[in-house]
C-alpha cells in the first residue's frame, strides 16, 4: 500500500515536472528541453546517421523526408536528435492545436477534415527554399501506431510520393517493441507510469530518388520495402 502510494505521487510530480518542460520549449523553442522531458519518463535513445540528413537538406530543394509513426512519441524523438525545427504534416486534435504556433512557425501543414492533402503536400515540397524545414510525413498516417506485426510496417499511402520527388527514409526503432495502446489517454498513462526505461534508435537511410519508369505506386513500395527491411536489421542500443 505504501510503494503504491510513493509510486503514485512520484507520478504526479513526474507529470508536472514533464508539463513544463514541455510548455516551456514550445515558448522558448530549446531542444535540449525535449531530452529533458523523455528522461523524465524513462525514453533514452540516439541517432545514426544524422550527416545524410544534413546532406540532403542542404543539396535538396524539392525532396521531403518520411518516418515510420509508431508512437505518439515520434515527433519529440525526431526533434530532440536533430536538434532543429522539423516541418510536420499532422492531423488536427487537441495536442496539435497547444502546439499550433510552433507547427507553423516550421511551415508545418495541419490538415483539417475534407481538405486536400495532397495538394497542400505539393505546394510545401515546391515551394520550399534552400535550407528551410524540410517537410516530415509519416506514409501510414496514424494507423502506423497500430502496426499489426513487429516486423512488418504499417502500410504506406501515396500521398507523400505524389510529387515523385526524392524521398529521404528515417526510421523509428523502439526496443523493447512498443506502440500505442488503442486509447491516447492510456498510451499517455502507460507513459508516465511507466518504471522500466524505453530505448529507442533513429537512423536516417541514403535518400530514394525516382526513376524514370517509377508510378507513385511503385515508387511508395520501392521506399516502404527499403524502409522496412533495414528496420528489421536496427539495433537498438540499451542506454
């Protein structure tokens, strides 16, 4: 009775703490804020690679990048190890709008019921200028945090390979195998309750250009069998 007492007010002060931490950087806009808050609810972990990105945002003007979504926690993994501001493409809840400035102080798109995703994809990916954010979607929407098996992603959709432009993979490894539970309020209780840390990898792959024979479809399978197959080879180191 005890331990369930200690544990539970640990918790709350672990949820305020965490609070604002997180209210603070989306004011202040300082990354190391972000490992701040994941280390107070246990979630360590690194990034390989990083340079590619570097190298394609620089060298790129038209491309995009895409990450396999398996956890509400993605975004923050991203942000916190590239320590920079990300454009999103997200869809419109409760979460999203708290952080509505910062999407679109990074030229992130919020997409809104019956409007046309594809062409506002489009418009960001040629409109954007050297060294501005590149644009970060995750192909299988939300779904992806209900991947029905642990070694097979989620299935992508088209649209972020409407464009055929290049396409730069960043994969998502949780160890131990995590993704959310069906509701977002116990994904963010199992979060803050939980006891055992949570590693995680990013790695950034070499980018994927089209070729001249490429449809979007083939062009989205081409990106998802790649993406897949060097998730599976990820190791996740133990921090």
């Amino acid at each position: 009775m005890i331990n369930k007492l200690i544990l539970f007010i640990i918790n709350i002060i672990k949820t305020i703490y965490g609070t604002i931490i997180f209210f603070t950087f989306l004011i202040l806009q300082k990354f190391n804020l972000i490992e701040k808050f994941l280390n107070n609810f246990n979630i360590y972990g690194n990034i390989e690679d990083l340079h590619k990105y570097y190298d394609f945002k620089k060298n790129t003007n038209q491309g995009l990048a895409v990450f396999n979504h398996v956890s509400i926690l993605d975004g923050l993994l991203l942000l916190n190890n590239f320590k920079e501001s990300l454009s999103f493409l997200v869809s419109e809840n409760l979460l999203v709008s708290l952080c509505r400035n910062f999407i679109k102080s990074s030229n992130g798109i919020i997409i809104n019921k019956n409007e046309n995703t594809t062409q506002k994809i489009t418009e960001t990916i040629s409109n954007r200028k050297k060294n501005d954010p590149i644009l970060f979607i995750a192909p299988s929407g939300t779904i992806g945090m209900d991947q029905k098996e642990e070694y097979k992603l989620s299935e992508f959709r088209t649209g972020a390979f409407v464009s055929l432009k290049p396409i730069l993979p960043v994969i998502i490894k949780y160890a131990p195998y995590y993704k959310d539970l069906n509701e977002r309020n116990d994904t963010m209780i199992h979060i803050i309750t939980n006891i055992n840390n949570l590693n995680y990898k990013i790695k950034v792959l070499d980018p994927i250009y089209p070729e001249k024979h490429d449809t979007i479809e083939s062009f989205r399978d081409k990106v998802y069998e790649t993406m897949n197959k060097e998730k599976n080879k990820l190791k996740v180191d133990n921090i």
